[in-house]
C-alpha cells in the first residue's frame, strides 16, 4: 500500500491547514459563540469527505456538545428500489436541514450489512471488498461473550443539536415503507462531562473515551479507510464499522475505588490521564492497545454514553481501514487466545455486536 501517494493525491493542503485550528477554536467556544466558524465546520466537513472520497462523520473529531443518534435497521426482501431509494436521498435530506439550520453540525454515515453489502454490490458490478467479514458470537474459555445481533442498515448521525439528530432519523425512517422494517433498534448518545482541555467526553465510569484517536485528518484518514492499494479503486475512502451497545453496572462500579477503578481501565482519572506504567494485562488498555507487526493498530472512535437512570452505557462505534482491526481487539478483550479477558467486561455487558460496510462516497453513489 501506497499511503503517501494515495494521501498526497487527495489531500489539497490549503484547506486541510485550515481545518485543525477551526475545530480548535470551536470545542473551546459554546454552541453559540460563533456562528461563523460553525458553518466553516460544517462546510469543511462536507470538503474533507470529498478529498478522501468518504462519507461525512467518519474523520470529523468529536465536539464538546455532541449528540449521537445510532439507528440499526433489519429489512425484509421486499421493496428493496424503496430501500435503496432512501439511502439515495439520506445526503439530499441531510443538506436541506444543514441549509435551514445554519451554523449547526449535521453529518451522516451509512453502513450495510454483510448479505446487503453482498447483494447490492453484486447488482451493480462492484467487487466486495477484499477484507470484510461477517460478524460472530464470540465466547471464550473465560467465560466472556459478545453477541452477533446482525442488520441489514446502519445509520449514525452526529449533531451539535438532538433535534436534528432526531428529525434526520425520522425522515430516513419514514422514507421506507414499514412493511419492510423487522426490526429498528435506535439509540440517542450524548456527551458526557466533555473536557474543555482536550475536547473529549467521558464514559459514564468517568474515564475520558477516545484518547487514543488519530490527531488530524490524514492520520484518522490512515486508520479508518481504504487506502490505495488496499483493495480496488472505487472502494478507496470506504470504511468497515464495528457498532456494540454497552449495558454498564454503574452500582457495582462505584463501589470500587479510584485506584481500582484506574487499574481496571489501565489509565489515569482526570483531563491529565495517563496510560498506568507497567500495564496491567487485565486492563482494557492492555487487551485493546496492540500492534501487529510491530505497528500500533489505530481505528477511529466515534462512541457516546446513552440512557437514563434505569439502563445505560456506552454505544461503542467505532470506524477502521480493516475490520481485522476490530476482530483483534475483541478477541484479545474475551481472552480468545490467551485466557485473559479484559475486567471492564466485570462491569459492563456487549448486549449487541455487527460489523458494517460503510461505502466509499464513489460506491454510494452508483449502488443507490
């Protein structure tokens, strides 16, 4: 694989200069200190989706008052022009309520599952891509499992505003007929005591989630997409999603103590967070910060709290250049291989699991 070739074809380095220092700038502000740079991300949002031929929401970082709305989608086989005819529409939708709303965030990512993803590209000539896998229940000799709840769309909306998270679900939802909907699974995250120092949420066990997230976009471009070489050249800016709701036991957590509790994560608390040195090989930092072949393997997180006093947790989503990057990290989280299972899943239970084919801006645009 050709990174720099790939990257410096796409990248145009006047705007990607740009874009850092506005973002900046606006996870330090309140929602409206400044309307201006707010329609610059948006507008720069839509511009770095076009440079790496991705979908908006995958690269954009996270902002200190971010609302998330994830919506899992099982169809049925019929109607399926009906179908693919709203997955048309979803960025005409998605522009129409940016431009009657200015100076708000609105992005969108759509994500197939793997028999769709199968049938649809099979129907327009597209090749599959080369490293997608099918996701599976995973047990382990620990005793540790991750369910397989499957999906045939999946949808992530990302706004500074709940309601137009809201209204941009809705009006997808209801651009398809309801007698192909089995199922519709919908989760609302949100930010959580963001950090005004490095502009990231916490989960709701306190401990800042994405520090290990790629800084700027080329680096978050490297770990999330199909680069150059990676597969054909229509698939390159497409991506591969591991999408897990999490149900936390916030009472049994709470009852440890903060040195436990930083020992379970393998950081410490506060915006100043640091990765506990030895590691602990139980901790969740140990079972997912690997490398392969000497190299650290990076995905790009995009993952909110959700709920409410009676049931919550996090909804984990998180985007890679090859889904093997998750099956890795999921793997060494249930102790597959080694016995070692990571002690978060003590106090927090995988109630769903897929894995998505997120489609390159060129493959959205032929398959719908």
């Amino acid at each position: 694989m050709n990174e720099t070739n790939y990257f410096d074809k796409l990248k145009k380095k006047t705007l990607t200069k740009s874009i850092e220092p506005i973002n900046e700038n606006y996870r330090k502000s309140s929602p409206v200190k400044d309307l201006q740079i707010a329609k610059d991300i948006q507008k720069q949002s839509v511009a770095i989706s076009n440079i790496y031929h991705c979908q908006t929401g995958i690269l954009t970082p996270f902002n200190l008052y971010e609302h998330g709305l994830y919506i899992i989608l099982h169809l049925t086989n019929e109607y399926d022009n009906d179908i693919r005819e709203a997955c048309r529409k979803l960025p005409q939708i998605k522009e129409s309520l940016s431009q009657l709303h200015p100076g708000c965030r609105l992005e969108a990512t759509l994500g197939i599952g793997y028999s769709k993803t199968q049938e649809w590209l099979a129907r327009t000539d597209i090749p599959f891509p080369k490293v997608f896998i099918e996701f599976q229940e995973k047990n382990s000799s620990t005793g540790k499992t991750m369910p397989c709840t499957g999906g045939d769309l999946m949808l992530h909306i990302r706004s500074d505003r709940k309601d137009l998270c809201f209204e941009l679900g809705q009006q997808f939802c209801q651009s398809i007929p309801d007698d192909c909907i089995i199922e519709l699974d919908e989760t609302f995250g949100f930010s959580y005591m963001s950090s005004q120092t490095n502009g990231l949420s916490q989960d709701l066990t306190g401990f800042e989630d994405g520090n290990e997230n790629p800084k700027g976009y080329e680096l978050r471009a490297k770990a999330a997409l199909i680069c150059d070489g990676d597969d054909v050249p229509i698939h390159i800016g497409g991506s591969f999603a591991l999408t897990q709701k999490w149900k936390h036991n916030l009472n049994q957590w709470a009852r440890l103590s903060q040195e436990e509790q930083e020992n379970v994560i393998g950081r410490t608390k506060g915006e100043e967070s640091k990765k506990i040195r030895p590691k602990i090989s139980t901790s969740h930092i140990s079972r997912t910060d690997l490398k392969e072949n000497g190299v650290d393997i990076k995905v790009v997180r995009q993952s909110l709290p959700y709920g409410g006093m009676k049931e919550h947790g996090l909804f984990f989503i998180s985007y890679a250049s090859n889904p093997n990057k998750h099956e890795k990290q999921l793997n060494s989280m249930i102790g597959m291989d080694d016995g070692i299972y990571d002690r978060i899943m003590d106090f927090s239970t995988p109630i769903t699991g897929n894995y998505w084919f997120i489609p390159s801006i060129d493959v959205y645009e032929k398959v719908f």
